[in-house]
C-alpha cells in the first residue's frame, strides 16, 4: 500500500524515505523539474495542458502522477496551474544538492583519473570548491535549516 507524507506525520524518517522512492522515480522527478522551472514566477504556473505537452504524456499518464505529488503534498493546484508547494520546494532543492554533488564527484574522480589537463590538479580543485561556494541550492542548505530538521517539527 502506498503511502502519503500527509500519513506519516509521527516518522519524519518515513517521510524522508518517501520522497527519496518518489524522486527515485524519473517519472516523478521528471513532472517535478518541469513545475519547479515554472514555480519561481507565479503567474507563469503551468496548467495540464502545457505539462502533458512538455513531457509527451497522456491524460492518465498525468493524472496518475500528479494525483501521488499532489497528495504527498509537494504540488498543489491553484487556479487550474501548479506549482510546487513550500514543502515541495524544499525536497526539490535538497534533491538538487545531491544532483549537485553527483557532478562535482565526478568531476574529482576525473581529475584524480586523467592529471593531464589545460588545469593542474590544485587549479582544478579551486575551480571546483568556487562552483560549490557559488551555488545557489549549497547557499541555501547552509542557511537554512534542514529539510530532515523540518519535517521532524511538523
């Protein structure tokens, strides 16, 4: 039986896992990335229409997914347009952070691999550490509070 954030108020940990198999999911994560491009300006809120065309998906493709995002309650719907909820936003960020942080370790497994490049390995390493320093979603991680922390309050 699946089951919802909305369900799981007592365990923040079983919420934490919930998102991770829903973001596990490319389906899921795909729908989310498409609202969160949009969310930033309210009025630019996509409606089914423009969604299911973005992602080449039927009626019941669409309905099946955001019925499970709308009841885990990381996208609402508001005047036939969604966008991500404030907890949805949350989980799209800490989400982004990892994405984030998959790239970065890539980029050092590659340099430890191939020390042959236009950088040395210390210039590398700079040019890494600067694109962690300037990024938005590691910005926010660090002055806010945690997206674990949160839900064990709610």
């Amino acid at each position: 039986m699946r089951q919802s954030v909305t369900g799981m108020r007592k365990s923040s940990s079983a919420a934490l896992i919930w998102i991770l198999k829903v973001f596990s999911q490319e389906r899921y994560f795909d729908l989310v990335r498409v609202i969160a491009k949009d969310s930033t300006c309210t009025e630019n809120n996509l409606t089914s229409k423009e969604i299911m065309d973005e992602l080449n998906l039927t009626r019941r493709q669409f309905n099946s997914r955001i019925s499970r995002l709308t009841v885990g309650k990381l996208v609402k719907k508001v005047n036939n347009k969604y966008s991500l909820t404030e907890f949805g936003e949350e989980a799209y960020n800490a989400i982004k952070i990892i994405e984030n942080a998959t790239r970065v370790q890539a980029r050092i497994t590659a340099m430890k691999i191939t020390k042959f490049s236009e950088y040395s390995v210390d210039e590398e390493m700079d040019r890494i550490i600067n694109s962690l320093i300037h990024s938005v979603h590691l910005g926010e991680l660090i002055t806010q509070t945690s997206l674990h922390q949160r839900l064990e309050r709610s």
